[in-house]
C-alpha cells in the first residue's frame, strides 16, 4: 500500500503528465515535415528540445532549429512549403486567417500557392525589425547580425527579403514595441528589401544570375519517398515534386541589363489587423535568358 506521504506526490506528478497530455493533444497541427537532413530539433511549450523526425507533425508555437549541415522542409497547411536552411531558428503561429512564421535567426525560403489560399488568409515571415506578408510568392528570408568594427557598437540586426516570383509586402518593425511602423513597401519579382537595425530601408533589384548565391544553402542532397503515408496533402506535395532550390544554380545572366518594377510605397499599413488581400498580377512566360522560379515552390510539377 502506498504510504500517505508518497500520495501526494503521484497525484501530483499524475497531474502534470495529464496537462502535458491535453497541451500536446489540443495543439493545432500547422504542417508536416517532408524532407529533413541532419539534425533538426524542435521545441513545444510543454516538452524539451527533441529531434524532429521526417513525416513528423509540426504545431502552432513550435520551435524549429536547424544544426550544422542540417536542413529541414515543411508543408504548411497545404498551401505553402517552408525551407529551413542550417543554424536557423522560426516559431510558427497562427491566428484565425493568418499563419506568421518569425524567423530568429538563420535562412528561410517560403513558397506560398495563391491559388490554394482561401480569401482572406495571409502568410507573414516576421524578423525582430521588419515584416513581410506574402501571397502567391516565392520569398528567401534571412536573418544576421552584422558589426561595422571590432569594438564598435553592439551588431546590428540585418532582415533580408528577396522575391523570386510574385510580390510581397515589406515594412519596418519597431524592435522594441514589435509594432509596425512607417509606409510597407512592394517588392517585386527579382527584387530585395533591406533593412539594418532601424535604418532606412533599400530595395534593389537582383540579377538571375545572383539568385545562386541567395539561395545557397536551401538546397537538399535528397527528397525521401513517401510511402503509406495517410495524410493526402502531404504526398501530393511530394509527388508534385518539391525541387531543390540548386534548380536556380548554372543560370546565365540574361543580354543586357536587369530590369525591374521601382519600389512602390503603399498608401497604407498592412498591420495590425492582418495582411491585405492584394492581387499580383497574373504569372507571366519567362523571357529567354531569365529565371524560372516556379519549381521552387514543391506544390507544382516541374
């Protein structure tokens, strides 16, 4: 017969098994992962670091890390595809009509498919110091920390987004108050929007012969087949071919000159209260000699 002062402390470690328990089985399921090389972990709210695992579930307020040589790709919701590239970091949040990915730090590459969106839904990738909301986009992300001298100031915070096709949205963040602030601006395709700590903003427009280099790192040696697997949308994903962001390597720079849509500075904040519902224009046949980027995206066949 347990003793009356062990009692007390199975009911207790009981109690906490059970909470553990009902957090994991109320947790939304945000997506699936479909290719993992390397060690990738993952942090929930109620467990400690674990190995993430091809095929695993990945839920809302999940923590994924990539280690060295490692890299891991998830389907999100069925509607978008996320690359995540080594020594990175994201937590993936969703709100009623919007999915955030924040990146940390490290290298993501987000595939959104418009024409699997419902209306109203929206995809942000989100950094401490600026915000990007995608819809029917190609986007690399990437987080750094850069320092202008050795013991100057403290490095600063670089958030890098880069379309590949379609458009995206990018604005300035307060790293403070995490508000919003200051007019998004649209960035088109082959173009970047930088911003270091709160500096001012650029945006240029990119080669395709620089994609290579944008990419380097989202690239995977392997795609593993998915056998018996009961979730549809994950083998559709993977039988439609996610291809291996190397696809853009080897691609010549076209005759003349790079040419590109200007900036264009919004009338209106996107946030807070979600991203808007804009409508890029139509996709357009590639020119010869420039880059197509829709085998990117691993949600149709190339």
């Amino acid at each position: 017969m347990m003793s009356n002062r062990l009692r007390p402390a199975a009911v207790l470690i009981a109690l906490v098994t059970l909470d553990s328990s009902l957090a994991s089985a109320q947790a939304a399921k945000a997506g699936v992962v479909t290719t993992l090389e390397g060690n990738v972990n993952v942090t929930r709210v109620t467990l400690a670091p674990q190995p993430l695992k091809f095929k695993d579930a990945v839920f809302v307020n999940d923590r994924v890390t990539t280690g060295a040589q490692s890299i891991a790709r998830m389907l999100l919701g069925g509607n978008a595809v996320v690359t995540v590239r080594e020594r990175s970091t994201l937590t993936i949040t969703e709100v009623p009509g919007k999915t955030t990915i924040d990146l940390d730090a490290g290298k993501i590459a987000l595939a959104v498919a418009r024409d699997r969106m419902k209306a109203g839904e929206s995809i942000e990738v989100r950094t401490a110091n600026a915000v990007a909301g995608v819809r029917g986009t190609v986007l690399v992300a990437e987080v750094a920390r850069v320092s202008a001298q050795v013991g100057g100031p403290p490095p600063a915070l670089v958030t890098t987004f880069t379309v590949l096709s379609g458009q995206a949205q990018g604005f300035q963040r307060d790293q403070t108050t995490g508000a919003v602030v200051g007019a998004p601006v649209l960035i088109g395709t082959l173009q970047q929007f930088r911003l270091a700590g709160f500096a001012v903003h650029s945006v240029v427009n990119v080669t395709p012969a620089e994609v290579a280099g944008i990419v380097q790192g989202l690239s995977t040696r392997k795609v593993p087949p998915a056998k018996g697997g009961d979730d549809q949308v994950k083998e559709n994903a993977l039988n439609n071919g996610i291809t291996d962001a190397s696809s853009f390597t080897g691609v010549a720079a076209p005759a003349g000159p790079s040419v590109a849509p200007p900036p264009v500075i919004l009338r209106a904040p996107i946030l807070p209260g979600g991203s808007p519902d804009f409508n890029p224009p139509p996709p357009t046949t590639p020119k010869r000699g420039t880059t197509d980027t829709s085998c990117i995206s691993g949600l149709a066949r190339c």
